[in-house]
C-alpha cells in the first residue's frame, strides 16, 4: 500500500477455515485490529539480525534497497517470525541431537512457504534462484504447513528405512567445497553425477543466507564457484574453482568410470568453459545429451537468457591401460589407434540420429586431439591420414564409425 511514509504493507484479504468450511472477504473492522494487534508483539525468542549485503547480487536484482528491505528477518512476516523463532527455540531444547536435527530439517524444509516470498497467486515458495519479494503476498499457516511437511517426511523416512533395511543403501551425506575431497581415497568412485553452478545467474550464498542466518551456519563465499561481478570474480576465476572440482572429482573416480555433468547455461562462453575444464582435467567427453524436466519454471519464462533445457554432459576418465601403453610407446601415432577404439567401445550404441555426431570422423579427430595434447603429446598425423585411417581400422555407416564387431 502507497502511503504518505512510503510503501506499507497492508492487510487487503482475508480467507478463513474452520474445518471444511472456507470463507472470503475484505477484512472487517475487527480484522484490522487483530492485524495491528500482531505487529506490536514482542519477538521475544532469538532470531538472527543478518543484514543483506545491499550491493548484493541478489539484492539488487531483487531491488531490496528500493524497498527498504535490510534484514533476514524481514522475509518473514511478524506473525511467521514471532511463531518460526519460539518453534526453533523449543527445537533447540530437545536433549537427542537425532530428533533436534530432525525437527530443524522439517522446520527449515517449510522456510519459503511461510515466508514473504509466497506471493497471492500461487508459486510453491516464491521465484526461485532470487530474493524477490512479491508485491500481493499471502501469509501462510506455520502450523498447517508443518503438519503437511511432517506427514511427508514421515513416509520418507519409513521407506528410506525400509531400504536401509534391505541392506542395499549405504548412504553418506557430507557438504564441503569439491574442492578438496581428502576423505575420499583416490580411484575410489564407481560414478559421479554433478550439477555445479553455471556461472552468474544465481549467486547461492546469498540465496542460502536468508535459512543459513537462522542456522548459524554460513557457505564459505571464498570457496563458491560462481561469477559475481558485484564481488569482482570473473569468468577466470569460475573456470579455476570448477577445475580445482572437477580434477578432485577426476582424482576419485575409478578409471573407465563416467561423470555425468548437468549444465544450465545458454551462454556459449560459459558451455565452452566446462568442456575445456573437462578435458583440461583428463576427462574425455563423450556425449551430450538433452535433460527435459518437462515445464519450464517461472524464472525461465520471464529472465532473459534464463535456461530453457538443462544439458547431460557424460565425460570418462580414461583407462590407466591406455596411459600405460602411451608412455611405452615412443611413436605417439601407434596410440591413435588405441584412444579411438576405446573410445568408440565406451560410446552408447546410437539411439537416434543424433547420438551418430560423436562417430564422425572429425568428432573423433578432435577428441584424439584433445587427449594428445593433455599428454604433452605432439601428434604427426593430419586429419587426412587420420581419416583415411579411420577407414582402414573401422567400420564407416553413414558418415558415422563403429568398431567392427558391432
Ligand atoms: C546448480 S546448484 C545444484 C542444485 C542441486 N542439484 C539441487 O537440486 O538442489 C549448484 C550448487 O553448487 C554449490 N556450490 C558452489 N560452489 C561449490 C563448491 N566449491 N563445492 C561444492 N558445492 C558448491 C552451490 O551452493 C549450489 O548449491
């Protein structure tokens, strides 16, 4: 609401129910009183007193300073902030660290609902990926939430026990940078599925600020793999940080093993950085694949150069046994031959034209390439011998090659 003082948050709607009846209205005379009643309450147990970071990324694509928005505590409303932090104080008493952890995660699971970024018209917890704050917003039941949340985590838990129980689940959760895995022993990990950030377009930590303030746990910003120009880190420093990562996720994977990266970005600068990352750490790219998670989300439809399809990068770390033969074999040309039969046996069979483009022959020359290079290999071959070659050691079907029992 516009007022004299600037903008105010005013009550405009009310929606009761009472059992399975539901009514709407304008808010009576009453209403406005209990409303008003609310807003000098006390908040009498702890909660944080974070700032944002007005010169944020996130900030200020959420135009906070415009809207007087300086606090963590002012994504939730009040009434949500009085009932969130007495909730998290009574969690905090619990003597068994299991069920305090237990609670904090149903608790915290229910943060973007009841917040202020619930907007009146619908959106599970608000846009995702930003702190924006809709202008209509609804403020939800702290309790009829939880109850939801906690009926859906009990079923989760009974069938991840149930699992447990089979003796087929051996489940560890950690969270460190990827950085540095020292835990993990090297050629250790069977696969590796990896969604890192894709550049700029969400700055997590400042995302994670709004629950981490309540957690009192903070993400290392030194350590995120992102662009922030607001925090003067750039696309070479992005293509550092995901290196350091992906040469740690190199390290721990079996040889022969594959990664499987999903990639978000439509910039074509950030695309052609995590495939150099790959292939810079050892890993050989062999297919890449479309993800369709069926609808686009509202961020997509409205962000210019929001991503429209995610990407499947599915990259292997190479036999030791190829490297072995390499370093045995003074003629760098004679290993050619091996890389590409390799290659094209860790290939998945073609299920449409599309999967036919990691065959073509200059596909395979590139990859050959690439992996020489990695080596410190010179390579005497031209693409002219290397493709009359390919036709001598492998079977061509339309443009495309395969090895030759298949
Ligand atoms: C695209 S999101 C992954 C989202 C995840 N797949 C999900 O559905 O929740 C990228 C994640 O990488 C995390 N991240 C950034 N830098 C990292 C680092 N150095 N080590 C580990 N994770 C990092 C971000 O905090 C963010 O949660």
């Amino acid at each position: 609401m516009l007022t004299p003082q600037g903008k105010k948050k005013a009550l405009v709607w009310v929606s009761r129910t009472y059992g399975r009846h539901k009514s709407e209205s304008l808010p009576s005379a009453y209403d406005l009183a209990l409303a008003s009643q609310i807003e000098q309450l006390p908040v009498s147990s702890w909660h944080p007193n974070e700032v944002i970071d007005p010169v944020g990324y996130s900030a200020k694509l959420a135009q906070l300073e415009a809207k007087a928005i300086s606090e963590v505590t002012a994504f939730l409303s009040h009434r949500n902030l009085i009932i969130f932090s007495s909730l998290l104080a009574e969690i905090r008493l619990q003597v068994s660290p299991e069920i305090q952890n237990a609670c904090i995660y149903a608790l915290t699971g229910i943060f973007t609902v009841v917040s202020e970024r619930q907007g009146y018209f619908g959106g599970g917890g608000g846009m995702s990926g930003n702190l924006y704050m809709p202008i209509v917003r609804m403020e939800r039941n702290i309790f009829d939430c939880l109850r939801r949340k906690l009926n859906r985590l009990t079923k989760a838990e009974e069938r991840k026990q149930q699992y447990y129980s089979s003796g087929k689940a051996k489940v560890i959760v950690t969270t460190q940078s990827s950085h540095s895995l020292p835990l993990i022993p090297t050629n250790s990990i069977d696969y590796i599925y990896t969604d890192p950030p894709f550049g700029a377009n969400i700055i997590y930590s400042e995302m994670n600020l709004l629950l981490e303030s309540w957690l009192q746990v903070k993400t290392s910003q030194k350590a995120e793999i992102v662009i922030n120009e607001a925090r003067g880190i750039d696309l070479a420093d992005y293509q550092a940080m995901l290196g350091a990562a992906l040469s740690e996720f190199y390290r721990i994977l079996k040889p022969d093993r594959w990664l499987t990266l999903e990639f978000h970005n439509t910039k074509a600068v950030i695309w052609n950085v995590v495939q150099q990352v790959l292939e810079a750490v050892g890993f050989v790219v062999a297919h890449v694949g479309l993800l369709d998670k069926g609808s686009s989300t509202i961020l997509q439809d409205i962000r210019d150069g929001a991503v429209y399809q995610d990407l499947l990068i599915s990259a292997y770390k190479p036999t030791s046994q190829l490297k072995h033969l390499a370093a045995l074999n003074p003629d760098p040309t004679e290993t050619v031959w091996d890389f590409v039969q390799d290659y094209l046996a860790k290939l998945p069979a073609p299920a449409q034209s599309a999967d036919l483009e990691e065959r073509r022959g200059y596909r395979l020359y590139n990859r050959m390439l690439a992996l020489h290079l990695r080596q410190g290999r010179a390579i005497s071959l031209s693409a002219t011998e290397f493709y009359a070659g390919l036709n001598r050691h492998f079977v061509e079907i339309e443009g495309a090659y395969f090895l030759p029992e298949k």
